[in-house]
C-alpha cells in the first residue's frame, strides 16, 4: 500500500561539495555523520517527457531505508509530496493511476538512471531531535533514450525532518551562503540529469498574451491545467480537492460560453458537454456533504428541549446514503474513457485553437464586450427576479441569476490581466454577490430536503416537530437573502458602472 510523505528541501551546490560546520546553525546542537548510502534510481515517463514537463517525477530505487517506488508531486517551490509503494518489478496500480490525467494512453518507460552516493549528515537540537537531513550526493547520471549520454555532479540537499518548522531552513540556507553555496539552478536531480546528459532544445516561444484570443486561451490553459494536476488529489480523496477540480470544470465551461465571439462554439460546444457532465459528477457528493453540514449546523443550535425524535440519526443516516462508495465511484469516473478523451481534447483545443476573427483584436474592446454582455443578462435576471413576489418562481429566478453571476465572475477573472482594477473589481462584486445569492440556493434545496426527511419520519410513527423548526429556520434565512438583496445589488453600482456605462 502507498503512503505519502510531505517533501520540504532546498538544494545548493559549492566548488568542491564540502560542508561548513554546521553546529553554528543556531538551534544546532549536534551534527551526527550517518555514513554513506548508496542509492540507484530509474526515472519513468512517457517518450514526450509529460511527467517531467509538469515537474512530476516517477522512480523505482534500490538502497537506502525507502526502497521502492516514488511519485512525487509538487505542491510549492521546494515542497513536494512523496507517495511510496513497495519495491517491485513493474509500477504499481496505486501509482499509475495518480499519473493516468497526464499519461493517459502513453506508455510509460525508463528515462534516465541516477546512482548516488550519498554522505549523510543529521542536525539535532539540544534534545536529540531530528531538525533537518544533510546529503553531500555525488551523483552519475546516463541517459536511457535515443543516443544515450552521461553526466556527474556532486550536490547538497537539506531536507526538514517531519514537522518540522520550515523557518529552520532559512537558518541552515544563511549559514550555507555564507561559507559560500550556492542554491542549486535545477530543481531536482532529474531535470538537472535531463539537461546534462541531452543537448539544450530550444526554448518555446510563450511570451505574453497579446490578443483577446491569447487571454482567453491563457485563462483555458490554467483550468485545464488545475484539472490534470487535482486528479491526483482527488483519487487520493484530498480535503477540498473535489470543490477545486469542480470549481476548474465549471470555470472551462463558463469560458468557453462567454467567449463565443473568440472561440469557435461549433468546436467548443462539445467539449461543454462533457465538462457539463463532469461536474455534475463531481458534484454529486459534494452537494450532499454541503448541504448535511448546513442541517447539521442548523440542528446543533435547536434547544435540547425541542429536538423530538431521531433527527440527528435520520440526518446522519441520510448523509452517509449515497456518500458510502462515493469516491470509488469518483475515481471510476477519472478512470473512463470519456473523461480522458476530455482532457485529450481539452490538450488539442489549446495546440490548435479554433479561434474567430475576433480573436485578433485588442483584449481591451473584445473582452470588454464579452463581459459587459454577461453582465447585462446578469443584471436583466436580478431585476426580474426581485419584481416577482417570494415563491417558487422567485426562487428559480435567483438561482439563474446565481448562475448567471458565476459566469460573470469568470469572464472577469479571464480579462483581469488585460483590463486591470476594473476587471478585478467586477470578480470582488461577482463573488459577493454569489456568496448572497448561493446562501438563497443553498436554503431553496435545505427546505426541499428537510420536507422529505420530515415525510419519511412521519410515516416511521417519528414526530415531525424538529423538521419543522429547521424549515422555518430555512426559511427565515431566505426572507433574509431576499431582502438584502436590492440593497447588495445597488451598492455594486458603482463597481458596475465601467461596464454599464
């Protein structure tokens, strides 16, 4: 079974690979020579390097007391999740499937193998507790694809011990300039090997978007970028990974529906249906969980004395329902052929874009119009719903225009770059006003589901009293939503008025 191992390390490199005293680092009290260990790892990726190009890196080592398999994924510069199977002839399944958002089909073969002598040093505190792992790694590295090629270098890597506190690093990074190291240009071994043992290619032409089509394809790539890197996560059942990976789908399809003077709808229509049916699976529990920790919250503050029958048995009862086999069913879905075809798509939408002419315009004027003709339908499905009386019809009202408002949101977010404060003012308001109107959703569907519980109550011979008291509750909330609404609504005015005007 594979275990994760959060990786926080900083890597240097000196003329001649040696160590200053590090018993000056203060909170140092003891530097314990461990010996040397030698270490021999194969690197795997698919023959176009997908693993490498996101700064993933997948091995199979012997020596050392962590034999075995290691993913590691990164979380921030210098931080990375290590994920560990036992040590075997092929890659695990575990591991496989945490790559499958990036290899997909692609086979997946040796790279590059490293054979590492390393020099280990552990840094104690007064106590004897483990602060931070030195290695002075001597590394040899030989490329195992098209011509081959060799390489050495010797570097020094600091690694903190488990919980430990990552400002010690900072001690240890000053004490280390000072004898004169200097942090390492590569960020792992792999892609300093990479660059050892093959000639430089040549760098890809980015640069900055420059066009409404380039904002609108940047913004594209990040979500399609967010998707593939929280598959992990979410396969992992990561807190709030679920919510992201949702959060990206939504923001993929709302994209491609704002820009539709951009992006040829012909060919992205498509890939909105997929995304469309990606999150309501991912949403599928989600929505659930949410909405149980709200009756829940809800039924915590009812006075003992009113709380008649079960009711948080019923609600709990309820909520684990459909959660139970929820992430098995999940990762089915990031296992299926529609859902990898999705990402491949989303990959050659972003390689060959099917951009209109009115991608070639200046993002000022294009996504102006784009936004302000969100913004627009936002503010005609605002005023309709607030001239309709409280209801049923009033309700489906507002949740269009919470609809309506998220896709204003982030269009905004996708021109800020372009347009600057205006745009970044717009997503401040949108999400105000989303949080709002979401509070109202979020009530319509508490009221649905608290008279569906108090109906299976009754016909088990429960009293409905409680279910009661939480609709009112419900619906107090929503009487509240509904009337700051015309308030919250005319303080966005002014926020509104560079798109208005």
């Amino acid at each position: 079974m594979a275990d994760t191992k959060r990786e926080i390390e900083r890597k240097y490199e000196s003329d001649d690979g040696a160590l200053p005293d590090l018993t000056r680092v203060p909170g140092v009290a003891t530097v314990l020579d461990k010996g040397v260990t030698h270490l021999d790892a194969t690197y795997h990726d698919t023959a176009d390097q997908r693993l490498t190009a996101a700064s993933v890196t997948l091995r199979r080592r012997t020596g050392g007391s962590d034999a075995g398999w290691h993913l590691k994924l990164p979380v921030a510069p210098g931080v990375r999740d290590e994920i560990r199977a036992p040590l075997s002839d092929t890659l695990p399944g575990e591991l496989a499937t945490l790559v499958r958002s990036r290899a997909r089909d692609a086979a997946l073969g040796p790279l590059v193998r490293l054979r590492t002598d390393r020099d280990v040093r552990h840094l104690t505190d007064a106590d004897g507790r483990l602060l931070a792992e030195v290695s002075v790694d001597t590394v040899h590295a030989e490329r195992l694809t098209g011509a081959g090629g060799t390489a050495r270098w010797t570097e020094i890597e600091v690694e903190l011990a488990d919980d430990g506190d990552p400002a010690f690093l900072d001690k240890v990074d000053k004490r280390l300039r000072k004898a004169g190291l200097r942090p390492s240009p590569s960020g792992s071994k792999l892609a300093r090997a990479l660059a050892g043992t093959a000639p430089a290619e040549p760098p890809c032409p980015t640069g900055k978007p420059v066009t409404a089509g380039d904002h609108v394809l940047a913004y594209v790539r990040a979500q399609r970028d967010a998707l593939v890197d929280l598959d992990p996560a979410v396969r992992q059942d990561t807190p709030d990974s679920v919510h992201r990976m949702r959060v990206a789908t939504r923001r993929l399809r709302s994209t491609f529906r704002s820009f539709r003077g951009i992006l040829d709808r012909t060919v992205t229509d498509p890939v909105g249906t997929d995304l469309k049916w990606l999150a309501a699976e991912l949403g599928l529990d989600r929505d659930q969980e949410v909405l149980a920790e709200r009756l829940r919250s809800s039924l915590a503050d009812v006075p003992d004395a009113l709380v008649a029958g079960p009711v948080g048995d019923r609600l709990t009862r309820w909520a684990e329902a459909r959660h139970a086999g929820a992430h098995g069913r999940l990762t089915g879905i990031l296992d299926s052929r529609r859902y990898l075809t999705l990402l491949d798509t989303l990959d050659a939408l972003l390689a060959d874009p099917a951009l209109r002419d009115e991608a070639a315009a200046t993002p000022d004027k294009a996504l102006t119009k784009a936004v302000r003709k969100d913004l627009d339908k936002l503010t005609g499905l605002v005023t309709r719903a607030l001239d309709l009386p409280p209801g049923d019809d009033r309700d489906l009202a507002l949740h269009d225009a919470r609809k309506k408002t998220k896709r204003t949101r982030y269009a905004a977010e996708a021109a800020t770059p372009a347009l600057g404060k205006p745009a970044k003012r717009l997503v401040k308001s949108m999400k105000s006003l989303q949080g709002l109107l979401g509070d109202h959703q979020d009530s319509v569907m508490a009221r649905r589901t608290l008279r569906e519980l108090a109906a299976v109550a009754h016909a088990a011979g429960e009293s409905a009293f409680t279910y009661g008291i939480l609709y009112g509750r419900e619906e107090h909330r929503a009487a509240l939503a509904e009337n700051a609404l015309p308030e919250a609504w005319a303080a966005l005015t002014e926020d509104l008025r560079p798109w208005t005007a």
